[in-house]
C-alpha cells in the first residue's frame, strides 16, 4: 500500500469515529436532563466537529477526488436504535453516560490501533492523537456522572 492510500485510510477510519461520535452526541441530547452533562456533550460534540472539519482539510492532500468516508446509513440507524432501546426502561443521568462511555472507549481502542501504524506522516498522527486525546479526556469528564 503506497503512504497517500495508507493515510486515507487513517483520515477515513478518524472521520467515522468522529461522525459516531457527534451521531451519537445528537440522538442522546434530548433524553439528557442533566444540564452539566448538556454542557458537557455540547462540549463534546463541538471538538468531534473541529477534528472533522480538520480532517476535511487535510484530506485533499492525499486525495483530491473523494471526501473523507462517514458513518453509513445503516450504521447510523443502528447507533439511534441502540440508543432508544437502551434508554427505553432507564433514561437516567447515570445510564445516559455509561452508553457514553462505551462509545467512547470503543473510538479510543480503534484510535489508538491508528496509532499504531509506524509509517504515518506527521500531520496524520498528531490529527489522530489529538482525536484519541479528546476521547481520554471526555471519559475522565463522563465518569463524573456515572
């Protein structure tokens, strides 16, 4: 695999994440009546959108004739289904950030399998280390709320 190919690879797998990730954010939102964790979501989705936005621009430089992958439809229909059922008996503050928190340690298991690709130009590794700092950080503010 020539490097352009293997950093579309990278920058299509960190914006899926960083798609779920603001999915995610957007179908919990409503059911959350906690308003530091709205803050705290709000947050959240904020950097998934500047990490996505930063992909963008730096995808170009590896492909000039797609656009970064996202999540698909049915990916995104099954992150909303989740969602619904497992929320339908217990929409609790505490409940809303365990889902949150599974999520979220599922992106920084593949971010970091990311990481771990030896031959990642510099600007691709330190886009996908910030997305995984982002992550570690949102966990440490999640738990507070468990």
């Amino acid at each position: 695999m020539n490097n352009d190919q293997n950093e579309i690879n990278i920058l299509d797998e960190l914006n899926k994440g960083t798609c779920m990730g603001m999915d995610a954010i957007h179908y919990i939102l409503d059911k959350v009546k906690d308003e530091s964790l709205k803050t705290e979501l709000d947050r959240q989705y904020r950097e998934y959108k500047e990490i996505s936005e930063e992909i963008k621009n730096l995808y170009p430089e590896y492909n000039n004739e797609d656009e970064p992958h996202k999540t698909n439809m049915m990916n995104k229909a099954m992150t909303w289904y989740g969602i619904e059922m497992k929320t339908l008996l217990d929409n609790s503050t505490s409940k809303i950030a365990e889902l949150l928190l599974q999520g979220t340690n599922m992106g920084i298991i593949e971010g970091r399998k990311l990481l771990n690709h030896k031959n990642t130009e510099k600007n691709v590794h330190e886009l996908v280390q910030k997305y995984v700092s982002m992550q570690e950080k949102a966990v440490e503010k999640l738990k507070q709320f468990l």
